[in-house]
C-alpha cells in the first residue's frame, strides 16, 4: 500500500515536470518577438535590457542575422565598441557578399579610439573592394592617429590614383614632411598648388615652411609675396606668422651686407683707379723694360662643341646589385604577404605582387629590400611616380647603402626635370665621394647634362684612382683621350 502510494506521488510530480517544461517550450519567443521587444526597449533607451533580451536569444539560436544585427547596433548605443566590432565582424563573416559590416566594425573601433582596431577592420573591407577611395582616406586616417606614417602615406597615394585630388595631395605632403621626407614633401605640396583653390594657400604655407627650414630664405621671399597676393592673411593668421619676422630680420641683415659691399666695392674701385694713376705717371718716368718671354705655360681648357645635341642622361654602372625582382624563385619565396608577392613576380602579376608588398610592409615596413623590391613592381608597372616614393622609403632606411640610393637616382631619371636631377647626383657623390659607380655618373652628368669637360675631367680621374680595374674604366680612359 505504502509502495503504490509512492508510485503514485513521484508520477504526478514527473508529469508535473513535463507540463511545466512543455508550457516554457510554448512561451519562448521567437527571433521577430525577440527584435520586436527589444526595439521597444531601445526605443525606451533602455539599451542594457535590450541587449538582454537579445543576447539570450542568440544563446540559444546562435548565429541569427537580424538578432545580430541589431545586437551589434544596440553594442554601439551602449557604447561597447568592442562588443560592438565583434559581432559586426560576425555578420561579414557570415555574409561574404556584405563586406559593408567590416566598415561598421571599423567605425565602432575608431570610436572607441582604437585606431590600429579600425584600420585592420579598414584593410579587411578594401580586401574585398579595393576602389574605394573614400575608405582608402579613412583607412590612411586611422593610420596617422596610430603614427604609422609610411602606411598612412602608401593609403593616401592609393585613394590618390583612384582620383586624384588637392586634399589628398595636401595630405601626402603634410605626411612626408613628419616623416622628414623634405623632397616628397615640396613634390606634393607643389602638386596641390596646381589645383589652386583653398587647398593651394594650405600648401604655400607648407613649402613656406620648408623653404624657412632650409634657411632658402630668397625662396621663402617669393613663396611670402604669392601668399599675399593669392591668398591674403593667410600667412599672418597662420601658426607660421612668427617665421615673418625671422624673414624681415634676415632681409634687413641682408640689405645692410649688399650696402656694406657697394661701399667697400665703391672704395676698393677707387683705390684701383687711384694705383693706376699712380702707375701710369711712375711709366712715363720710367724707360720701358726689354721684353721678357715668360716661363709658365700657358694652360688652355677646351670648350665643348657648341654644335653638340647630346643631351641625353648619363650612362648609369651598377654597383654590388640589390636581388633583381625579375630572377626572385622558389628558393626565395616565403610562405607569408612577402613570400606571395615574390610568387606573383613570376607569373608576371605584377598588381597583384604590389597588393601584397604593401600587406607585408603593413606588418613590418623596416626592411630596405621589401621596399625596394615594391619600387621596381612600380617601374614594370611604368607608374614612376609611385616608384620614386616607394625608392625614397628604401632609401630613408637604409641611408649608408649606396645601392638603394643608386635605385632611386635610376628612377629619377624619369621623374626630375634636369637640373634637380642634377642637384641629386651631386648630393649623392657629396654623401658617398668614395663611391666609385656614382662618381662615374656625376662625371657623365657634368659631360652630357652641364657641357662641363674640365668638372668631367677632373670626376674621370677620380673615378680611375678610385677603381682602376673597373668594368668601365677602359672605357673612361679613351674619353679621356678623346678630350
């Protein structure tokens, strides 16, 4: 009897169980009642019990797109930016043909001052569409305030050739200019002085302040006077108003020099004139001396041909050369960014092999090499101008290696006009004057570029002290005699 009662009591509180767990089953609201009741919540702003409400859905339904959505959404109004990132980075994930949901990641980690967060986010959405040139600002944006300057810079010069603009420009040189890249930085702000406008006073004030840097102050003079004419005020309601007075000082300092010269120009005339009075009444004197043959020879420098048309650049020698892109390997293919873009040389993709430097230098932009390899993916690609930048990157880190330094100088060659050209050889030989390769191109430029046979003379010797078995000396030697 006892037993049967038990029996009895333990079936009614299982069937007890089972009704209560069947009505729970029924109530459980499903993913439109969830977002329903969490969009009145929001609306309430009552966002703590709206994420709730949905994140106990999406415990038990995983992965519901809509209840995601407006998970990651109401993350942002809380604000969570990570939460927030996350779960929009779920949603691209999720939907391979919404990439649009990096984007939101991007913007929820920018807002959450997590600069180098959103430029991953920002890098992850151009994956996918690369000719977005709007992105592309942003993505250099987030760069900048990360202080990744030569990353923020290879983003500007994309958005720039996607369209070119003056604020872009204007930002690349601004860019350069902290990164202490002076020529890049006057190239670009020249640039954007072409598009005239707003931008163009911007840019004058840049070049000012280069030109002020250098102590070029006749050139920060006329950068002054068009800054007064095109744009008034500019420069006085700049934080550059204070280098005026620094110009005013040096053209007082400057004029007072001219003045003491003429002065002492005007009694150094006067001594002269008053020497030869006295000579000439001490001659008449004087009986005329016997003429005498002097001994010193008389030395004469020929002139170049004035009927010669050779104007051409120098003939350029190699030094010890940097690996050619052309002859990279499998032995020499890594299975990273790097190791792709050295793949992608081969096959002759040359687009593709440029996408994937700038991911490497994304992840370490230290080494020489990887820049320099991307300069010479810019020279088959023809694109000179991009080439010159990526080669200065090369050369600013790895300043005592003349060879990235003769790289740039071939690239320049089609991007400089003659004289700064010129100006950079010789900057060059000043920096390595026991070099003997860019010796021999100083030599070739005083020849062809400047019709400076003594200046090129005087280089060829040099050059033959400096490398007497050098595969160009025979060669040296016969113009020599030619001269």
């Amino acid at each position: 009897m006892w037993k049967n009662k038990t029996f009895y009591l333990v079936g009614l509180f299982l069937s007890t169980v089972v009704l209560g767990l069947s009505s729970c089953a029924k109530t459980q609201p499903t993913a439109a009642e969830t977002l329903k009741q969490a969009n009145q919540l929001l609306e309430m702003r009552q966002i703590d019990q709206a994420i709730a409400v949905l994140e106990t859905y999406n415990t038990t339904h995983p992965g519901n797109r809509d209840i995601l959505e407006s998970l990651a959404f109401a993350y942002s109004g809380k604000p969570d930016p990570m939460l927030a990132a996350i779960t929009f980075s779920q949603l691209a994930e999720q939907l391979p043909d919404q990439p649009e949901y990096f984007l939101y990641a991007a913007e929820s980690m920018a807002n959450g001052k997590d600069s180098a967060g959103a430029a991953d986010f920002y890098r992850k959405y151009l994956e996918l569409r690369p000719n977005e040139q709007a992105v592309w600002q942003k993505l250099a944006q987030q760069l900048e305030v990360a202080n990744h300057g030569p990353e923020a810079i290879n983003a500007l010069l994309q958005a720039y050739k996607l369209k070119p603009e003056a604020t872009i420009a204007l930002r690349i040189g601004a860019l350069f200019l902290l990164e202490e890249n002076q020529a890049q930085a006057q190239k670009w702000y020249e640039t954007t002085v072409t598009y005239g406008g707003e931008f163009a006073g911007d840019a004058l004030l840049g070049l000012f302040e280069l030109s002020m840097a250098n102590h070029a102050y006749t050139e920060a003079e006329a950068i002054a006077a068009q800054l007064d004419k095109e744009h008034p005020l500019r420069l006085e309601t700049s934080t550059l108003s204070g280098l005026r007075d620094e110009l005013r000082a040096w053209r007082t300092k400057q004029n007072e020099t001219l003045r003491i010269a003429r002065e002492v120009a005007l009694k150094e005339a006067e001594d002269k004139r008053k020497k030869e009075a006295e000579a000439a009444a001490l001659l008449a004197q004087t009986p005329p001396a016997p003429d005498v043959l002097s001994d010193t020879p008389v030395v004469s420098i020929e002139a170049p041909a004035t009927n010669s048309t050779d104007t051409t650049a120098p003939t350029e020698t190699a030094p010890t050369p940097l690996p050619d892109t052309k002859m990279i390997t499998t032995a020499n293919v890594a299975a990273d960014a790097l190791g792709e873009a050295r793949t992608l040389i081969q096959s002759g993709d040359y687009e593709a092999a440029a996408q994937k430097y700038r991911q490497s230098l994304a992840n370490d932009d230290s080494p020489p090499l990887v820049w320099y390899e991307l300069s010479q993916v810019y020279v088959a690609l023809g694109d000179d101008r991009y080439a010159e930048a990526v080669a200065l990157e090369a050369r600013r880190r790895a300043p005592d290696d003349s060879r990235y330094l003769y790289n740039y100088l071939q690239i320049a060659r089609r991007t400089l006009n003659q004289q700064r050209y010129f100006d950079e050889l010789i900057k060059a030989h000043d920096k390595f004057p026991s070099d003997p390769d860019l010796t021999l191109i100083l030599a070739r430029a005083y020849l062809n570029l400047a019709q400076n046979r003594r200046n090129a003379a005087l280089l060829y010797r040099e050059f033959l002290t400096l490398a007497p078995d050098h595969p160009e000396a025979a060669a040296v030697r016969q113009e020599l005699e030619n001269f």
